[in-house]
C-alpha cells in the first residue's frame, strides 16, 4: 500500500474516494525514562527513551490506519498527517489520519 503526506501522486489517478481513515495509541511514560530523563535534562541530550517510545506510537497509529485503509479495499493512503496530544497525567496520544483511496494501478 502506498501511503503519501501529499494530496497526489505523480502519473497516477485516484478511481475511487473511500474517506478518511486514521489510527491512534496511547502510550504511558516509563519510569526508567522518566529517571534517565530528569538526568538529561540537567546535563542536555537527546532523551533517547522518549524518542524511541514516539517512535513506537508513531509507527502502531500509522499500521492501524493502514489496516482501516486496506479493510475499506484502498490502495493509497495519501494526505497524511499526525497529531498528538495528552489524554492523562504521564500518557499520551499519537494519531495517524489520511484518506483512504484506489489509485490506477
């Protein structure tokens, strides 16, 4: 499956509009990263824990919207786009969203 954050794709025409699709993890902080972090942020650095659990969710939110997508008979996902936001004390949300469409094989 294709899956583009750009409206087209070059030389290939949408046959079919199937919606929007999207996807979503919410993910806790990790006690360990929360250590390591408070130690960064004293010295500097990357917070390597952190970025890795973004990582993470990043690519779960992107694999269930792909699975909507493919459910829903798409070839393509394009226009896609992330978001995020706090849903707890210590969790967070990561939303993949795009729309869902046939391109011209």
């Amino acid at each position: 499956m294709l899956l583009s954050n750009i409206e087209i794709v070059p030389d290939r025409k949408i046959i079919k509009h199937l919606g929007m699709v999207q996807g979503s993890t919410v993910r806790a902080k990790h006690v360990g990263r929360d250590i390591m972090a408070g130690f960064k942020n004293i010295v500097g650095g990357e917070l390597k824990g952190y970025t890795e659990l973004l990582n993470e969710s990043r690519n779960e939110a992107l694999n269930r919207m792909q699975e909507q997508a493919y459910r829903l008979g798409a070839n393509a996902v394009l226009n896609i786009r992330f978001a995020t936001s706090n849903v707890a004390a210590g969790a967070s949300e990561v939303f993949a969203y795009g729309t869902a469409v046939v391109l011209e094989e």
